[in-house]
C-alpha cells in the first residue's frame, strides 16, 4: 500500500471525524469492522472511509408498519462508534416517523417532497410487515392504508431495502392464523427486494448494506431470498462457539442444570442456531462483546430471522440439523426411545390379514348372489 | 322408490331369537375375557406395565383406534337419524334402530376407553366438574360432548328395552319427548366428531403436513365420520343379513349408496386441494413411511369412488360391501395417521402399540359383537323378516 494512499485514508478519516464529534481511531474501527463485516479484503477500509468521507448522502425514506420499532431502537443503541451518528451523517433520513421532527401533515408534506426532489435515486428501508387482508386496513398512516404506502414510495425508488424479519417475510405478525393477512415487502410488491431478517436484526448488518451501496454504488450480493451472503450465508451452528460442546455430545439438559452453568450446547434446550441462517456467532450485539448475543447468554436461539422457524416453532422444540451431524464415534445427539416388539407386529399384521380376508371372502360369497339375483332382476 | 318402501320392511322390529352359545360367540368371549384380564392388570400396575407408551407418545391405539376410530365407526346411528328424522328420508327407517345399536356400544365403548388411557384414572371426574374443568379447551367439549351423546343414545334407544319389558306407559310418554333427544343425537356427534379434528389443530407442527391441514381439520374429520357412518351402516347390515342368515337390504342401501358416493367425490376434492392449497403434497412423494401410508390411505378413498360410479355396482351387494370395508379402512387410516403415524413430538420417539395394548383393543371389538349379538336376539332391535328364501 503507497503512504499517499495512507495518507488519503487517515485525511479522509479526519474529515469525518471532526465533522461527527468522534475520534478518528473510533471511525477507522468502525471501517474496519464493517469491512471484515461485509468479508472484504485488506484495504478496502480505506475505501470505506473516503466513500463515507465524501458523502453523497442518499435521501432515505424509512416506513413503518406492523412492527414495534425495535429494528430502529437497535440501530439507535448501537454504541461504538456512535453508529447513529454515523448513519445519520451517511444519509439524509428524509422521512422516519419515530426519529423526524416534523407530526401531521408536516410529515407527510417531506415524504413527499423527498420523493418528489431525489425520484429515482432515494432508498426505501421498510420496517414491519404490510396487512393486506380485507383490503388492507388494518395498518393506516396519515389515513393512507400501508399497502398504498408502500407501493406509492417503492415506486420511484433506487433501491428497496426491508429490514427485520415481518417486513423480509412477514415475522412475528404473520403467525398462524395470521387475522391481518401480514405479507412481506416482497410479496406486496411482487418483486425480490434486500431483506435483513432478525428481531431485530444486528444493526451493522444493515449498516454494512448501506456503506456498500455508498462505496460501491451496488447493493451486496444476496440469495434467493434477497439476503445479504455476507450476513445469512451461513447457519449459526457452524461458527457458534458453543459447536465443539454439540460434537462431543455435552448439552445442557435444563435450564440451570451443571451443563447449562457450564455453557455446554443448548441443542437440547431447542436451540434453533442448526436450522437458521445469521452471522450472530460472528459479530455479536450491542457492541458488548463476543459473549452478548442469545445463545452467548445461555438462551437457545429462536431462530428469529429464519421464515418457518422464528415464531412458527415452539421455543423449546429440537432443531432440524440442517446437513451437519457429529461423527458417528462421537455420542449420539439423540437417543432413539420407545420400544416395539415382534410379537405385536406379527399380531397386528394377522389381525390385518385376517379382516383383508375376512372382508375378501365374504364380499365373493355376495358376489355369487349378486350374479344369482341379476337375472330375477331383469325379470321383474 | 314408493314401492321399494312398500316393498322393504312394514315390519316392526321384534327380538330375533335363537341360541346365545355359537363357537362364534365363544371365541368372541374368549378374546373378551383377555382384554379384561389385561384391563385388570393395568388397573393394578399401571400403563408401564402393558402399554408401550412414553413420553413422546403420551397416547396409543388405546385413544388414536379405540377412541377416535371407534366413536367414528360409531357414527352409523347419528347418520341415520340425520337422514331420517333431520331429511325426512322415511324408507331408511328400519336401519336406525341396528344402526343406532351399534353406535349406543361403539360411543360408549369409546367413553369408556378413555379411562383405561388416563394414568390418574380415578381423576376422570375432574373434567365434569365446574372447579377443575377447563373450558376453553377442545379436550373438555370432545370429553362433554362425547359423554353427553352416550347418554342421549341411552335414551334414543330405550324404547326397545321398554317394549320388551313391556313398560308401554313409560314408553308413550318418552316417545312424546323423544324428538328433543334425537335433535340432540344429530347435534352432539357434529360437534364433537369435528372437534377430534380440532384437536390436531393445536399440535401445529407437531402433525406431519400431509395431515396437518389446520382450520379444515374439523371439516375433514365431520365429512368422513358421515362417511364412515354410511359405510358402517352398509357393513352392519350385510354382516346382520349373512350371518343372522336374513335377507339382503341391499334395496334400501343402494339409494344410501349413491348419497355417500356424492359424499366421498367432495371429500377427496377438498381433501386434494388442501393439500395443494398447502403445498403439502411434495411430502407425499418422499420415501418415508409417512408417504406411505398416506398413499395407502387415498387408495382406501380412491378405489371405492371408482368402484361405486357405475349405477349397476350400486345395486350389487358385494360391491357395495367391499367399498363399505375399504371406506372404512380409509377413514380408520386417516385418524391413524394423523395422531400416530404423522405424530412427530421430538427426536428419537418411537411408538409402536405392545401385544397386550393390541389384546385389549380386539377384546373391545369383540365385545361390542357380542353384546350386538346378545340384544339383537334378546330385544327387538331388527325389523321381522320372513326367513331367507335364497
């Protein structure tokens, strides 16, 4: 790496830090972090830094549905390096209705200016799912229904971006029976839109889409649910720092039993980290250290940004392995139970028969009356 | 049809007759005498000791074939009231009264089985009583809904105990009441044969999709527990007709028929678009035994449908009775697989009944026989016929 090209990075991070009150070590952390969030090589810290330097501070409009605004709250508490500083800095929140000033029609009025002024260039985030049963009343904002909402802003936007698990695919909302008809961001709008699933999600997950969009004018690659491969390529089982407890079959049994206080694998507890993906194993919350995160705390994951799993599942229900098990010389993780014996197979299997036959033999005997009866019938 | 009627029974029913003591009965006390001495056993040492029940499987055949089959094989004398007293359908009278019999001793057979299912047993009370009832749940309104019908079937029968005894006073004053209790024989079974439905609702994933289809559950379980009402009422009489050596009904069953044939083509529709509906139907063409037995169990619909189209089949009893028998299998399978084979509560649970549990469910069908044996020949329950001419 040239010193001029050092020296751009360190100028660029003076620029920023000065302007955000910080110091210049906590924003070049910051960079670093979500670099090696998003799995960027060396150096494009540096990059990070002068895009967010420049900051062409896109216009974002932020909509609120059938969600509690926790996904937001996430993003505020966020505490090194001040991330809500820093996302306030990189972007122009044009519209967000708990963090903006302005109530009434006032906001309405901003939404639909920002619209009007950066059409086609804005990013839509939304946060919560959208109802769209009996037309879609259930959620309205300003008298306007959210499906309308949703469509009107998504319309001219540059990128959609849904974020938490009820506006990626219907969350919490949506479980069974559903009475609003909750839908995701994709299905209102018929089109794969950028999901970052959790309850909430880890807000750098958001932060790092945002930075990437910044530095390299595209939103990162995703799979086919439209989740960010940097975030939810991999299961949580695979990088858990409790997976060595799994293979070699320790698990906590109960809540507070020795292998619980001993941090064994909450498997058996239902933990859901087999079958969900998310980088919570890697990067942790709250910026508290490694150990903050579920099952860092002693709970079992609920599976909270994977569809079918977060509050579809029952808490406490064992995990579907997701094509990972222990060698076969390790202890088994489950424990085959239930007896069945030979005799009462061979029982039932008579019993069957016997019914079969009986049943097959007597409706042959019918049918020899049925062929006397056919030709009185005709008769008649 | 008008001459059919005049045709088939002006009859009343009258006691058959005959000896009590055949080989068959024999053996049908025989295998009773089993069950109750392993009924006795388990009174004393609990269900660990014959049952092969455990955690995973709170529940067996005892409650999955004794209880949920049994009460919809029973369903043959709610079927026919509903088309006689409900649709006004006069010609079908003379099979209520057999019908009804073998729904008195199939629901109260099933009532009964529960208590020999409940590890407190002696608590069984509780869900009768104000105190510890719990309301909101589908397990209380199966549990009153169910004792409450075994009662009102007591009383839809008694007449035929009254006449024997030859109580006519008491019986022309029931017969003024009777109305009220045979609205209530129509009204109970809909509630509760739907609610056996419901109670796979609250599994939720626990029910393997194939069955699991959620808020059409209790519509599913009422249709085939009509169903197997009608196909039990086909299988009732065939057998009282061939092996009580009368007549055949097949005149009367022949217009039953062509009802449960509508029936059965509505059935297998909703059933199939559920599974559609729910995406569910991949899992069918998986290879696991779940695939299996649901293959197994739509044959048990499919083929019946197909074998009951013609309107010649209709009129043909051997037809008629091997639909009946599939029909039932069909519907004895879809409960089947639903509270066992499709009943996943964890890993590593398996469930497979024990010989003693087995023992205990073929005594009950044997019993039930038998007791049918016994009042059909004691009491007037089957309408005089002439003697078999063929």
């Amino acid at each position: 790496m040239s010193e001029t090209y050092i020296e751009e990075t360190a100028e660029a991070a003076d620029k920023v830090a000065g302007r955000l009150g910080i110091n210049r070590r906590e924003f070049l952390q910051f960079c670093a972090a979500t670099a090696t969030t998003l799995g960027l090589p060396t150096g494009a810290e540096a990059a990070i830094a002068k895009a967010v330097e420049k900051a062409q501070r896109p216009s974002v409009i932020w909509l609120h549905f059938q969600e509690c605004t926790g996904c937001s709250e996430s993003l505020l508490r966020a505490e090194h390096p001040t991330l809500e500083k820093l996302i306030l800095d990189v972007i122009s929140l044009d519209y967000h209705e708990t963090l903006m000033a302005a109530a009434g029609h006032q906001a309405e009025a901003a939404r639909k200016a920002a619209m009007k002024a950066h059409k086609g260039k804005y990013i839509l985030v939304v946060e919560g799912a959208i109802p769209v049963k009996d037309n879609g009343i259930y959620c309205k904002i300003g008298g306007h229904k959210a499906i309308d909402m949703l469509k009107e802003c998504a319309a001219d936007a540059a990128a959609v971006i849904a974020i938490g698990s009820c506006a990626s695919w219907g969350g919490m909302p949506s479980t069974d029976p559903n009475p609003t008809g909750a839908s995701s961001v994709g299905d209102v709008l018929g089109k794969p839109v950028v999901t970052i699933p959790g309850c909430p999600p880890n807000p750098y997950n958001f932060l790092a889409t945002v930075v990437h969009f910044l530095t390299f004018g595209s939103l990162p690659a995703v799979d086919q649910l439209g989740r960010p491969k940097f975030a939810y390529g991999r299961i949580i089982h695979e990088h858990c720092e409790r997976r060595a407890h799994f293979d070699a079959g320790r698990f906590a049994m109960e809540f507070g039993d020795e292998g619980h206080r001993k941090g064994y694998c909450l498997y058996k507890l239902g933990c859901k980290g087999p079958e969900t993906y998310a980088n919570c194993s890697t990067i942790g919350f709250g910026d508290a250290g490694e150990s903050n995160w579920p099952v860092g705390c002693g709970h079992p994951c609920i599976g909270c940004t994977e569809k079918g799993v977060g509050f579809t599942k029952p808490i406490h229900q064992t995990a579907v392995l997701r094509g990972m098990m222990p060698p076969a010389s390790y202890p088994r993780i489950v424990e085959e139970q239930g007896k069945a014996s030979f005799a009462a197979a061979a029982a039932l299997a008579a019993i069957a028969g016997a019914a079969a036959g009986g049943a097959a033999m007597l409706a042959k005997n019918l049918g020899k009356h049925d062929a006397e009866q056919q030709p009185q019938q005709k008769g008649e | 049809m008008a001459n059919n009627h005049a045709h088939a029974r002006t009859h009343a029913p009258a006691p058959l007759g005959g000896s009590l003591l055949t080989p068959f009965t024999l053996l049908l006390g025989v295998l009773s005498a089993i069950a109750g001495f392993i009924l006795v056993y388990r009174f004393f040492y609990g269900l660990g000791a014959v049952t092969n029940l455990n955690d995973g499987y709170p529940w067996g055949i005892w409650i999955a074939y004794d209880v949920v089959v049994g009460s919809a094989f029973a369903c043959g004398g709610y079927v026919m009231a509903l088309l006689v007293y409900i649709f006004n359908k006069g010609q079908y009278h003379p099979l209520v009264r057999p019908a009804l019999l073998a729904s008195l001793f199939g629901y109260t057979l099933a009532g009964v089985s529960v208590i020999f299912d409940l590890g407190r047993w002696w608590n069984f009370w509780h869900i009768f009583w104000p105190g510890y009832a719990q309301v909101n749940s589908v397990m209380f309104e199966v549990a009153v809904c169910i004792s409450a019908y075994i009662v009102v079937m007591w009383i839809e029968f008694s007449p035929a105990f009254l006449e024997k005894l030859g109580m006519k006073d008491v019986k022309r004053k029931l017969n003024k009441l009777l109305f009220f209790f045979i609205a209530l024989g129509v009204l109970l079974p809909s509630m509760h044969q739907s609610s056996l439905g419901s109670l796979l609702v609250i599994f939720g994933q626990q029910i393997h999709p194939l069955w699991q289809s959620g808020a059409l559950l209790p519509l599913i379980y009422l249709m085939t527990a009509i169903l197997l009402g009608f196909a039990v009422v086909i299988l009732e009489a065939t057998l009282s007709s061939t092996g009580f050596g009368r007549p055949l009904e097949t005149k009367v069953l022949t217009p039953l028929s062509k009802i449960m044939l509508g029936l059965l083509a509505a059935y297998l529709a909703l059933r199939i678009l559920d599974l559609l509906w729910r995406g569910a139907l991949g899992t069918a063409f998986a290879f696991t035994l779940e695939a299996g037995m649901f293959w197994i169990e739509m044959a048990a619909f499919v083929v019946p449908l197909a074998l009951l189209a013609p309107a010649s089949a209709r009129r043909s009893a051997s037809k008629l009775f091997a639909a009946a028998v599939m029909l039932l299998a069909g519907g004895m399978l879809l409960r089947i697989n639903g509270f066992l084979v499709g009943y996943q509560t964890g890993d590593g649970w398996h469930y497979f009944p024990s010989f003693a549990e087995l023992m205990v469910t073929v005594g009950i069908i044997a019993f039930e026989i038998l007791a049918y044996i016994v009042i059909v020949r004691k009491f007037p329950v089957l309408p005089a016929a002439q003697p078999a001419t063929r």
